[in-house]
C-alpha cells in the first residue's frame, strides 16, 4: 500500500502527473465531483496548521468525501499517553486515507507502518512537509510554465524549514536548477540536506547573507517563517526573528516576472505592501494547495491495494547501543520503538536514523 512520507517516494513522472491532474481538476471540477463518494479521510493533526489542514478537508469534501479528525493532540486520546501506533490503528477501521501532522519528526513514517489506509505526511517537526512541496511545485509549473532552468533563492530560516529541505529534494531532480541560500549564519542549511542534493554532480548553489545582492538572478523567491516552535532558546529566537523583511524597496533590482513564494503563515518576514505586488504570489500559492492535494488523495487511494514499489530500497542497518541523538525524533518520545538506522557513508561510519533522518557516527563514538 501506498503512503506518501517523504516527497522523494514519487517520481518525477508521478509528480507530473499529479500537476496535470490537478491543473484538470481545476478545469473541470464536475469531472470529480463524486470521486471519492462514500470515502473518508482523518485528518490527524497534533500541531496547529490553517492551510495544510483545512485545504485536506477542503480537498476531500470537493472529491464528495467525508472528513472525521481532530486539530491539536489535547482533544485526541495523545494526550492520556497513546501512542502514534495505536492512534492509526484505530483510525484505519473509521476512516480510508489518513493526513498526519506531527512536532516529532519521523510519526508519520510511525503511523504509515501501523496503519492499514494509506498515510499522507502533513508535516514532521522540522523533516518533511511534502504536500507543501507539490502545492509549491504546482505553483511553480503555474507561473512559470516549468520545473527546469530556474534560479530558486531560499530565504530565512533554512535550518529548521522542513518545507525548504523538501523543496530542495524535489527541485534538485529538474535540471539545470540553481538554489541560492539566504539565511543568517545560524540558521544555515543543515550539512546533510546540503550534501545529499547540493554541489559536485548534483544543484548547483551558493550561499549569502545578503537577500538584496542575490535579488537579481532569481526567478523564484521563496520567503520562509524563522520557526520561533523549533528554538531551543526563546532569546535565540529574539536575536534572529526579523533578519529578513521583504519590502516593495528591497523588489527594486527584482526580475519583472519574479515569483515571490512563502507556505506561510508569515508573521513580518513579507511586509504587507508587497501584497498587490503582481509578483507577489503565496495567496495563490496556499489556494493551490487545495487541487494538488486532491490530486493526491485520489492517486493514494486509486493505488491502495497496490505494492508500494517507490519504498526506499536501502538496507536498514542495527547498529549496537547507537541511539539517535535528535531530541525531535519521535523515538525520544515513543521508547519502545526500535532504534534503526541506514548507512549513508560506509567510509566515514556515518549512518542515519530511519525515522527522522538525524546521523550518527558510531565510529567517532567508538574513538572517543
Ligand atoms: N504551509 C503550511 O503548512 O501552513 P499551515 O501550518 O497553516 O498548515
């Protein structure tokens, strides 16, 4: 059975198709109307969310749909201590698809292995976020008329962004896909994600400070949030909170066709006067979200009874006493589940845990 978890488990052949759909869906919204009668979908969301979790239930509702969940873990049976496991469980036998938002990174993975409906990732803590990602390359193929030879500048907060580390990913596979990264120094693109899909064979990239200087060369800007919820020190945030504030004066050196871009919520990072912008297009961008993911809910379901071929093949790995150091990974809060990890560099003894992607590096644990 098919879920989706990471955006990287559909292809570039799928993610075109989906776009198609949608962009149909769109075009003939009778052609779909009855789609998904007699379905359900569970929405379960155990962090805040406006967009991802009303264009869900929005999305399902327009298929013909029916939609059951809850909107914080306070009101589900989480907060007596059940855990994500039994949580699917028992919503597999109410409901035929489930979308899962999560603060611990690597419960959607949790609960597609424990669930018997497809599961749909709606955001891990700071992992993945890979319904934005098709909303964000929906928006893009929209605007641009294609996903190939773009200039991508990312800006804020890149090390905490999940929708960036997806964006990233999934761009990376188009080419000639340049990224330019804009954050302050502490709030860089993590190591991995950097070397996994950046540099030598793979995107090009740079990296600066300066959201102004790197304004010329960009065909598409995508402004991020600095996550004040993923700080480990609230004066951190403090420090950090306004180092980018999009305004009409810093568009000046700006391309005419520029595709300004944000999954919001945005707090100040996009002054309000760049709103009737033309170039200004996240509104656009969030009321996509609705189509592609109805695109979504339609391939998973249409796919449930099919072997999920797309599974990351790799080998997982035990590694003896290694525990993953992430204090946001589902297993610091989940003990009994196993600790598994994959090999990413045989070399240099790095490997990563299966849930969150955090690495380990047992032989420097070993030398210690
Ligand atoms: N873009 C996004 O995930 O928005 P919400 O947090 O409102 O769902």
């Amino acid at each position: 059975m098919r879920s989706l978890i990471d955006i990287l488990e559909l292809s570039t052949e799928e993610i075109d198709a989906l776009i198609d759909t949608a962009q149909d869906m769109i075009a003939r919204p009778e052609a779909y109307a009855d789609a998904c009668r007699g379905k359900i979908l569970g929405t379960l969301f155990f962090e805040p969310s406006t967009r991802t979790r009303l264009s869900f239930t929005s999305a399902m509702m327009t298929l013909g749909g029916n939609v059951l969940g809850f909107s914080e873990a306070a009101s589900s049976s989480a907060s007596k201590g059940e855990s994500v496991a039994d949580t699917v469980r028992m919503v597999s036998a109410y409901s035929d698809i489930i979308a899962m938002r999560h603060p611990k990174e690597g419960a959607p993975l949790v609960a597609a292995e424990h669930a018997t409906v497809p599961v749909i990732n709606a955001g891990d803590g700071g992992h993945f976020h890979p319904t934005q990602t098709l909303t964000d390359l929906f928006t893009i193929k929209r605007k641009k008329g294609r996903l190939e030879h773009l200039t991508v500048g990312l800006c804020g907060d890149l090390k905490f962004g999940r929708t960036v580390h997806s964006l990233i990913a999934a761009m990376s596979r188009y080419a000639d896909i340049r990224f330019v990264l804009i954050s302050p120094e502490e709030l860089k693109l993590p190591g991995y994600t950097r070397h996994e899909y950046l540099g030598e064979g793979k995107s090009s990239f740079s990296e600066t400070t300066d959201l102004e200087a790197a304004m010329p060369e960009l065909d598409i800007l995508y402004m991020t949030r600095i996550q004040q919820e993923r700080f480990a020190f609230h004066d951190d945030y403090l420090r950090l909170k306004d180092s980018y504030i999009l305004t009409p004066e810093k568009l000046k050196n700006a391309k005419p066709d520029l595709c300004i871009l944000h999954p919001l919520p945005r707090v100040n990072e996009i002054s309000v006067a760049v709103d009737d912008d033309p170039r200004a297009c996240y509104f656009e961008q969030a009321a996509n979200g609705r189509y592609i993911r109805m695109a979504l809910i339609l391939k998973l379901l249409s796919e449930k009874d099919m072997p999920d071929q797309n599974k990351k093949s790799q080998k997982e790995i035990s590694l003896d006493g290694a525990v993953c150091q992430n204090p946001r990974c589902i297993t610091t809060t989940e003990q009994e589940l196993p600790q598994r990890f994959r090999c990413v560099d045989r070399e240099h003894g790095v490997y990563r845990c299966v849930y969150c992607d955090g690495r380990v590096y047992p032989k420097a644990n070993e030398k210690a």
